[in-house]
C-alpha cells in the first residue's frame, strides 16, 4: 500500500473506529425494535400510518409499507437517519483530507515531500474511500445480521443492493467535502456545500415526488440516485449507481485540478 | 558553478496585496545565505514559493537546478517551516520515519544521532509537544536525510541558547560537507556567525545582498582608549575613519568606520593603558540600509 494512504489510514483509524461503533450500535438499536413492533401490530396499522400528515410521510419515503420487513428497513436504516449518519462520517473524513490539515498547517511540511500534488490528493482519497468502504462493510454485516435476528425477512442480495447505493452516496459526499476542501483550503466552506446540497437534496427527492414545480430538481439531487431505484424492493439500480460513481470521478477530478493550481495555506 | 537557487523576476501578489516583488537572487553552492528582514518583508513568502507551496505571480525559480514544480527535487531539500504546525496523537518518531521513508530514507540511527544532539524526546505524542521540542523535531526532519539544500525559516526560534550553539553547529557541518543553506530570520545576531552573505529583504524588496566579510569591513566599532594621562580632544579630532569623539580626562571614547588604522596611530603618541574595542555592531549596518531605504521612499512620495 502507497505509503500516504496508509499513514492516512493510521490518521482516520480512531475516528473510523468510532464511526462504525456509532452506526452499528444505531443499526441493531432500531432493526431490534422491529420484532417488539410486530408483537403490536396497532402501532403501524394502515389507519395508525395514516394520521401522519402527507408531508411527512413523504419525507419519510411513503411509510405504506413500514409493517413489513422491507418497508420498516428502509424507513428506519436506509431512508433518512442511515444515510444522514453516514455522511456526516464522510465530511468529516473527507474534510481531514486537505482543508483540516491546511487550517492546521500540517499540510504545508506534507506539501515540500517529494510527491506531486496529485498524487498526496489521490492517495488521501483512496484512503478515503478505503476507510469508508470498511465502515460500508462492517455495517452491511451487522444490518444483515440484525435483520435476520428479527426475522424481517429481507433477503441479503436486497440488503446488499440498498448498501452498496448507501457506500456510493456517502462516498459521492466524502469526495464533494474532500473537492471544495481541496479548492478552497477552509472545512466550514466543505460542509455548509456538502449540508446544503445533501438536505436540500433530500427534501427536493421526497417533496418533489408529489410537488410538480421542484420535480425537475430531482435530476440535480444525488439522494435522487440513491433513493429512486428502490434497490431494497428491486434489485440493482445500475444506471443510478453509475451516475453516482460518475459524479463522484468528476468530484475527484475537479479536485485534482483545483489542487494543483493553488496557493496553500495563505 | 551552477546556482542552486536562482530566480528571476520572482513576484507573488496576494490579491492586490504585494508579496513579494522583483526578486532576482542567486544562491551559489556550498554558501550558508541569511536571509534577513522584519516579519512580512517576504521572506516566508520568498521561501514559500522556492517550495511550490505558492504559486509565483510571474517570473520563475530554479532550484537545484530544477524547476520548483518538479516534485522530485523537493527530496533533496530540507525545509524548516517558519511556523511549524505538529498535531495529533502520532509520535514524533513515527512522523519522522514517514518523512524519512518518503523522502527515500536516512541512515540508520541519523535521527537519534540528531535527536540526542538536540536533546529531543521524540517518544512523545506530536499534539503533546512544547514549542521548543516542536522545533527540534523541525530541525530533525530537515537535516536528517543530509540535503544537498537546507531553506531554514526562523530556525531559532523558540530554541534556548545551548541548543541554538548545537543547531550552528549542525549548519556549520552541512556546510563542511558542501551543501547549501539559506536560512531566514528578522535580527542578523543570529546569522552573522554562520552566513557567508546576507540578503535583506524590505517591504516585498530584496534591497542589499553583502557578503558579511565586507560588512564587517564596513562596520561600526566602538572603542574606547585609557591613557596615563589627560589627553587634548584636537589630537583625535578629524582622523578619517573617526568620529563621534568624547574625551573625559585621560579616557577617549569614539565610534570608527571601517579600519582603526588611524586612529591607532594618533593614539601611539600617548601612552596607552587601557583599550576597549567591541564587537562590529553588524545590526547597526543593517538598520542603515533600512533607514536609508526609508528616507529614498519618503523623498520618492514627498
């Protein structure tokens, strides 16, 4: 392994440690839930459901079907707190690329090693993507495992499909913190375009199902990737996935360009 | 002899804020260079740009005869930041075997060598580090792959005095072994024991390079003479070289420009008991060339 990936790695390891306690511990808290819920079922009734004002439930991706494994799972892990946990793991992560060490000044010793800009940008996100990959793999295993524990009945390939779309949305926003900190140096810049974009996203994705005048603004929402395909119900949504993957080269290679023509630290 | 720094028109504007500007400096192999000037005259930035962490606004920089874009020659460079920021739970040891491996490796047992020179503790962890330790871990990293180029910004720093005599030392050495150094700082105190020339920097200007043989020739010494017997002011009064006279009875004070070759002379004539001679006064040089800078800007805006 190149040697800055892997120093970067020793650097994120406490904070990944972390990262993948919190988000295990919060996956088997709420899936554990599931099996209590069952045992009543008046709470997720049809008429229990539909007191929730529209909005609501539009937010919360529909909530028709939040009695069934499959639904509950989604609504619970994969809709709203899952991936909000997760990228803020990834801004964080992505943020001690270039803008943290830049405002701490680490960055400018690192900057006079003989390596070139690109490739101490391309190593720190492969590290990235590396350290998010296993907090994406650990928490695959433990959804897994806690949603058979509770007999929700959802078969690993839809699990499997649903995560991998979680792992690219994290990534797709770890790699956005990671380009604006490498354009701009700052981290509050990095995270107010990474929250703004990502809740702004969210809400455009689930609002705009039923509100005909934001629809359009779906296409610009990377939760719309994420989201729309279903993968939990159906499978693989290739094509999303790969606009995903796509946007996140284009992150990277903005970046890269970014970085290589700019003053650091000043 | 090829420079193993030299720019050209070197220019680095902030916005509209002026860096550094014009700046044409060679730097030949095997000299120890202090670079001298109040903190913002550019200096930081002058090295800054050396090191392709900023980007000149125009005009170019060699350095070992690369260009200062080429990566590969950063390898054969030590650099000291002038603030040199250490952080997080890494201990200081680690950080330099990274630095080292990256840079291709040092010799077995150089950093304990420069540690136990420098009376380093290298087993604590980077965040945990004092001012001083953070700056003997500083100097660790760059001299211990032996570079054929040393860019020290303010290396004192922070050092207490013996530990300063260790660093001189270490300068002195690398310089034994043929490298280069150029080394910043705002008093010239703290090179002029080191350096072979001096380059002041002044308001984004590189106003004077003198080698500090000549400016020692130049210098400002005073003296102070103890005769037998009161002496007559007249017989000291308009030797060349000499100024500034006082004489209190049997002792004379002045202040001599360059050679005391006259004033030597005038005084044999007496007998002398007692004579005082201190240090050239280099800083007093150096402010001159500051103030008259000043007095040609201000003549420039009146």
């Amino acid at each position: 392994m190149p040697t800055l990936v892997r120093k970067t790695l020793v650097e994120y390891r406490r904070a990944l440690i972390g990262w993948t306690v919190g988000l295990c511990a919060f996956l088997t808290m709420y899936i554990s839930i599931y099996a209590s819920m069952m045992n009543d079922p008046e709470t997720f009734s049809k008429q229990a459901i539909a007191k929730y004002p529209g909005a609501f439930r539009d937010l919360m991706g529909g909530m028709s079907d939040i009695a069934t494994g499959r639904g509950y799972l989604q609504a619970v892990a994969y809709q709203l707190l899952g991936p909000l946990l997760f990228t803020m793991c990834a801004a964080i992560l992505g943020n001690r690329a270039i803008a943290g060490p830049e405002e701490a000044r680490t960055l400018e010793l690192t900057l006079t090693l003989p390596i070139d800009r690109r490739r101490l940008l391309l190593e720190r996100w492969a590290a990235l993507a590396l350290g998010l990959l296993a907090v994406a793999l650990v928490t695959l295993a433990v959804a897994t495992g806690a949603a058979s524990a509770a007999h929700m009945d959802v078969p690993f390939g839809s699990i499997l499909a649903a995560h991998t779309g979680l792992f690219l949305l994290v990534l797709f926003f770890g790699t956005l913190t990671l380009c604006v900190g490498a354009a701009f140096g700052r981290k509050q810049v990095a995270l107010a375009v990474v929250g703004v974009w990502g809740v702004a996203g969210y809400i455009v994705e689930t609002m705009g199902r039923s509100i005909d005048a934001i629809s359009w603004l779906r296409w610009l929402s990377p939760v719309h990737y994420y989201l729309d395909g279903r993968p939990l119900y159906q499978g693989w949504p290739y094509g999303d996935y790969l606009v995903l993957l796509g946007a996140t080269a284009v992150l990277l290679m903005t970046a890269l360009l970014a970085f290589e023509r700019r003053d650091v630290g000043v | 002899m090829t420079a193993v720094v030299e720019t050209e028109g070197l220019t680095k504007f902030y916005g509209t804020r002026r860096g550094l500007e014009d700046l044409t400096l060679e730097i030949r192999p095997g000299e120890v260079f202090g670079y001298l000037g109040p903190n913002g005259a550019g200096k930081t930035t002058t090295i800054r740009l050396l090191l392709d962490v900023i980007r000149p606004t125009s005009g170019r920089a060699t350095v070992l005869g690369a260009d200062t874009r080429d990566p590969r020659v950063r390898a054969r460079i030590g650099y000291l930041p002038g603030e040199l920021a250490l952080e997080g739970r890494e201990r200081a040891r680690n950080y330099l075997q990274f630095l080292a491996d990256v840079r291709g490796g040092v010799s077995r047992g150089r950093i304990d060598e420069l540690a136990e020179r420098l009376d380093a503790d290298l087993s604590v962890r980077m965040g945990e580090l004092s001012k001083g330790n953070k700056q003997k871990v500083g100097l660790i990293q760059a001299f211990m792959h032996e570079p054929e180029l040393l860019i020290l910004d303010e290396p004192t720093s922070g050092l207490d005095p013996l530990v300063q005599q260790e660093f001189l030392a270490m300068v002195r050495e690398a310089r034994t072994a043929g490298h280069t150094i150029l080394m910043s700082s705002h008093v010239l105190a703290e090179v002029e024991h080191v350096a072979d020339r001096v380059g002041i920097v002044r308001a984004g200007r590189l106003v004077a390079v003198e080698d500090i043989a000549a400016l020692r020739e130049r210098a400002v010494r005073h003296v102070e003479l103890h005769f037998d017997a009161p002496v007559p002011k007249e017989s000291f009064e308009g030797l060349p070289g000499v100024r500034d006279v006082v004489v209190q009875g049997a002792s004379l004070r002045c202040t001599i420009d360059g050679r005391p070759d006259a004033l030597i002379k005038a005084a044999a004539r007496y007998t002398v008991v007692h004579m005082v001679s201190a240090e050239p006064d280099l800083e007093e040089i150096f402010l001159t060339y500051y103030s008259e800078e000043e007095g040609r800007h201000a003549h420039a805006g009146a």
